[in-house]
C-alpha cells in the first residue's frame, strides 16, 4: 500500500477511535450524573417510618408497650357451655332460697283517738279503742293501774308495766315488718280464737283477734335479752289484759 493512502487510514482510524472513546466518556459521566438523582428518587419513594407520639411523664419502653398494645387483636368472647349455663342457673335458684324475702314497708301509724274510763272494781280503768284497720266495732280492755300505766308513743297507746323491766303491751298495734321467721300458735283469749306470731329474737309477740270480719291487732314486747322466765313473766301478764277483750257497744 502506497504511504500516503496508509497515513490517511491511519488517521481515519484514529479518528474513528478517538469518537468512539468520546462517547463511551460521555456516556459514563452521564451515567454518574444520573445515579444521584436516581437514588434521590429511590429514597424519596421509600415508606418513612412513623413517629412515635409519646406522653412527656412516661418513658420510652412504656410508651412503646402502650402503643404496641393499642395494635393487639381482642380476644372473641368466651363461648360458654350450656353445661355452665345450667349449672349457674342451678346456683342462683339456691341462692334465691337463702336469700329473705324483703318485707313490705311498714305503713305511718295512725294515731286515733280512745278512751279511758274508770271500771267499777277499784284500781281498775278500761281501754276503748278501735282497730288500727278499720273504725267499727270498738273494742275494750281492762288492766290493773297498779300493774300498768297508759302512755302515748310512736307506736300508739301503750300499757308499760310497772315492775317488770321492758315489758310492754301495744293496744292497737298494726303489723311490723320482721326478718325473723315466728313461731305461730293457735290460743283462745276472751273466748275468741287468736293467732299468735311469736318472735323472740326480736322481743316480739303478736296477737291478732279476727271478730265478725273485723281485724284487732296488740303486740306484746319484751327486751331481747331477756331469759326465759321474764319472757314468760311479762307474757302471762300481759295475755291477762288481752283476756279482757270484748267488742264495746256503741
């Protein structure tokens, strides 16, 4: 090949090689240029991670337990059984049975008035009053004065007796309400058949006259302390006066 045609390849050559390396050079700076903004664009795209918002009093490890377990999934309710269903409805219809029964409140005496008036055996005064249930008939009592005085208290005319500590006889008595379970017997007094509820832990004893469809109530109370013989003492003495009852005329 002649010289001067293989000096003006070689410089085509060159020139060749010479662009080629140019844009290699050009295309690698362009590529760094690039990767910042890349990567820029990468971390602006990623998930941030949150900001934990935490009370001022509270430490870290607290605050982070809180807010964990604000994110628990709550359990289901519990499914019960209807063997447990039974068996609890079996234990509260037991406990019903202990359970007493609540009294109905008892009603505002009513105070009406009687009358007292001399008998003519001396020392001896007579009681006229009426049902604490209904007006008519009246009815009397007689007692000894120097066994009993007459008082008026919260709970009506009542007889105290004067040697007998505590024991008392309410003339129209109307029904109390009582917690304790009595013992009821069947008594005759003035020739009437009469209920007698007795409570002796509550110092307690009711008489209930049923007369020609009319209702006289009297109580009989004693202090709960008391032993047997003076319970017995004021009963007798008292169930003296009620022995008296009779329907007075009008």
């Amino acid at each position: 090949m002649p010289f001067g045609t293989q000096c003006t390849f070689s410089k085509t050559f060159l020139l060749l090689l010479s662009m080629l390396t140019a844009g290699v050079v050009a295309a690698c700076a362009t590529a760094e240029v690039n990767r910042p903004t890349v990567l820029l664009q990468a971390q602006a795209t990623s998930t941030p991670t949150p900001t934990i918002v935490c009370d001022p009093s509270e430490s870290r490890i607290v605050c982070e337990d809180r807010l964990a377990s604000q994110k628990i999934t709550p359990l289901p309710p519990p499914q019960l059984s209807a063997e447990f269903l039974t068996a609890e409805a079996e234990y509260q219809q037991n406990l019903l049975k202990w359970t007493p029964t609540p009294e109905p409140p008892t009603p505002t005496p009513i105070y009406f008035p009687y009358l007292l008036t001399p008998h003519p055996q001396e020392d001896l005064l007579i009681f006229r009053g009426r049902s604490a249930y209904q007006e008519h008939p009246r009815f009397e009592v007689t007692f000894d004065s120097k066994l009993w005085r007459l008082e008026d208290s919260e709970e009506g005319p009542v007889l105290i007796h004067n040697t007998i500590e505590g024991c008392r006889v309410v003339l129209m008595a109307i029904g109390r309400g009582m917690i304790e379970m009595p013992t009821i017997l069947q008594k005759e007094l003035a020739g009437y058949p009469v209920e007698v509820r007795e409570f002796r832990q509550s110092g307690v004893i009711s008489y209930g006259f049923s007369v020609e469809g009319a209702y006289y109530g009297f109580s009989l109370l004693f202090p709960p302390d008391a032993d047997e013989s003076e319970v017995r003492e004021c009963q007798v003495s008292g169930e003296a006066v009620l022995d008296t009852f009779r329907l007075a005329p009008d």
